[in-house]
C-alpha cells in the first residue's frame, strides 16, 4: 500500500512540475508626482495567465531599496484577478517622504539620480497548488527631477 501511495504522490509531483504557471516582468519604475513633502513613485508589473480561467490575486507585497536602505514597502490586499489568456498590468503606486530621500543624498548627490532594487512578491491562488508567490526583482536607476521640474 505505502509503495501505491509513493507512485500517486510521484506521479501528481510529475504532473504539477509540468503545468505552465503565470510569468511576471516589472516594466516600468518610474517618478510620476512630486510634491513639497513626497515623491511618488509607479511600477508597473505585467503578469501573463496562460490559463483559460481568471486566476485570483491574494496580495502583492513591495520593496523598493535605495543604497542599501529600505526606502518603501508595503503590500496591496487582492488587488484583482489576472484576465485569462492575457496580459495583466498592474499597477503599484509607492510614496516616499523626502526625509527618506535626505538620507540617502550620498548616492543621489553624484548624479542626480536613484540607483533602485524593487522587489515584487505576487501572490496568486492556483487551483489545486494553492497559493504560490511569484518573485519578481528589477534593478535600474532613475533620473531624479530637479527644482525647475518640480515649480
């Protein structure tokens, strides 16, 4: 019986390793508002659903890391479902204090620019695998706007 039991859990783990399952991609980190006390940021994460059916997202949770520091997390609680058989965007709105921003000057002061790492956690609710979290992470650099930008 157990050796039974071992052929049905090898055969399902065979079967679910070979199910194609959603892909992610951060296209787009960028500045879209600054005010006299924040500066908000937007990215982009485009997730394709090869299934047939509306997939459920769960949360995304967010890090958006500056010179070594955390300069914005947070998470979004079900932000939607991914379309079946397309291509969903979805939108992540971040806002960072300039106090934040301040503090690391030392890496924006040499260039005027904000070298990033945005990591993305997208959690989604497969049918029969349950929840799987698929990690996303970009790293690039942003040119900041300068005072005659913002007035």
């Amino acid at each position: 019986m157990a050796q039974l039991l071992d052929k049905a859990k090898e055969f399902v783990a065979d079967k679910i390793a070979g199910v194609e399952k959603p892909e992610a991609d951060l296209t787009d980190v960028s500045i879209k508002n600054v005010t006299r006390d924040s500066a908000d940021f937007h990215s982009v994460l485009e997730v394709r659903n090869p299934y047939s059916h509306t997939i459920p997202i769960g949360e995304i949770s967010y890090s958006l890391k500056s010179a070594g520091r955390e300069i914005a997390s947070g998470t979004m609680a079900d932000p939607g479902s991914l379309k079946a058989n397309e291509i969903t965007k979805l939108e992540i709105p971040l806002k960072v204090p300039y106090s934040i921003l301040v503090s690391i000057m030392k890496d924006i002061g040499r260039d005027w620019d904000l070298d990033y790492e945005m990591q993305v956690g997208l959690t989604i609710d497969l049918p029969i695998i349950g929840n799987f979290t698929l990690p996303v992470s970009k790293k690039g650099e942003l040119k900041l706007p300068t005072l005659s930008d913002i007035f």
